[in-house]
C-alpha cells in the first residue's frame, strides 16, 4: 500500500503535487503530518489522518471538520518529530511504499531529520521538495532494485549511498555510468547528468538514494 505524507516546510506546488499523485499514485493512504494539512488542502487532498501536536497549522479551528477520531493529537514535548511520528503511522497502518511530500527549506536539523529516516530499516521510498525529486531504491527489496524516470534531457543526477554498505549499482544513460564504482562510507556521486532525459539506475547490493531537479521532470 502507498502512504503518502504531507509535511511543513517547502514542498512542490499544488499543482506539481497533485499531478505527481494522478499520475504515479493509486489509491494511496494520505496523512497529513500538524501543517502538512495546509498542504494537503491546498493540493486538493482531505488527509485520512492528521497528527502531531497541531501547533504549526495555519487555522486550527478546521481540524473539527474531521472525524476526532482521525485527528492524532500528541504532546508539543515528545520524542519524536511530527514528520517521524506519521512516517511510523503509516508504517502501522500498512503502508509498504511511503512518499513525503514537503519538508525542504527552514530549519536544517528538520531537514537532516528527514534525511535520517532514509537509513532506517524500514524506510521511506520518496521524498520532494520544492526543488527536488528524491528516490530511495534498495537491493534488499527486490534482487536488483530499479529506478527507471524520464526528465529534462541534461538534467543532473546524484546518487548517495545509505545503510551500512556493501554497495554495488549499475545506471544505463547517464553521462557517467555506476558501474565498477567501488563505493564506499561518505563517497557520493554529485551531477551526473541523463544525457537523453530518460535513465535507469540499478541497486545491485545496499542502499542508494537518488535526487533529481523536481523542475526538470518531465509533467
């Protein structure tokens, strides 16, 4: 199942987000995460569960137009990040294949804690931004995990790996092919470029993420 999470901070546009969702997302469960229900609303989405400790959405008073029993309301004093908090959720609620939508810009610890929910076990699968199409693709999910898109003919692409390693990926159409990289803890692939506009990149063994310029998907 596809869950997908609006969060605070900067996402796409409205109307990227909500062709991002026609077109690649089937029936998803959405979440809004405190003032990623700004978001969600914004996109044209009624979340299926909002949570967090609410103290970020714009008009609070809107939150009595959903079921209470869908609104997860914690302490301000937690443990954990709203964003972190709906990521588990969704997680709970069966969610195999997690999106985040939002989270760029503003604080970079906010930023960094998104980032960090990329090395966990269970893990997100995207995460966009304003600027940025970010994919996580993993060997230990499928023999050879793929990541095949289509963008602007020129368009960078960089990889980092995640996880503990070992690490082995192969690309095809890329300007500078993965193959034969011996990576390594901290090693990453900065501006790569799809030559064509359409590339794929293969996780032969561990982690990688993937980040492509969100203005230069193809839409």
């Amino acid at each position: 199942m596809l869950g997908i999470i609006f969060t605070g901070g900067q996402g796409p546009s409205p109307q990227i987000a909500r062709r991002l969702i026609e077109t690649e997302a089937k029936e998803p469960l959405f979440i809004a995460a405190d003032s990623g229900l700004d978001a969600a609303e914004s996109t044209g989405v009624k979340p299926d569960w909002i949570i967090g400790d609410m103290d970020s959405i714009e008009d609070p008073s809107r939150l009595a137009a959903f079921p209470q029993e869908r609104v997860i309301r914690h302490k301000k004093d937690k443990d954990y990040t709203d964003t972190e908090l709906a990521f588990m959720f969704a997680v709970e609620k069966g969610a195999d294949n997690i999106w985040i939508i939002g989270g760029g810009g503003g604080r970079i610890d906010h930023l960094f804690g998104i980032r960090s929910l990329f090395e966990r076990e269970i893990f997100p699968r995207r995460w966009i931004t304003e600027s940025a199409d970010i994919h996580c693709i993993d060997a230990d999910l499928a023999t050879a995990d793929k990541l095949c898109r289509r963008v602007e003919k020129g368009s960078t692409v960089s990889v980092f790996p995640l996880g503990d390693g070992n690490w082995e990926a192969k690309s095809s159409a890329l300007k500078w092919q993965l193959e034969g990289v011996k990576w390594e803890r901290g090693l990453f692939g900065l501006s790569n470029v799809a030559v064509d506009g359409d590339f794929s990149i293969t996780a032969q063994a561990g982690r990688f993420m993937v980040i492509l310029p969100l203005s230069d998907i193809l839409r």
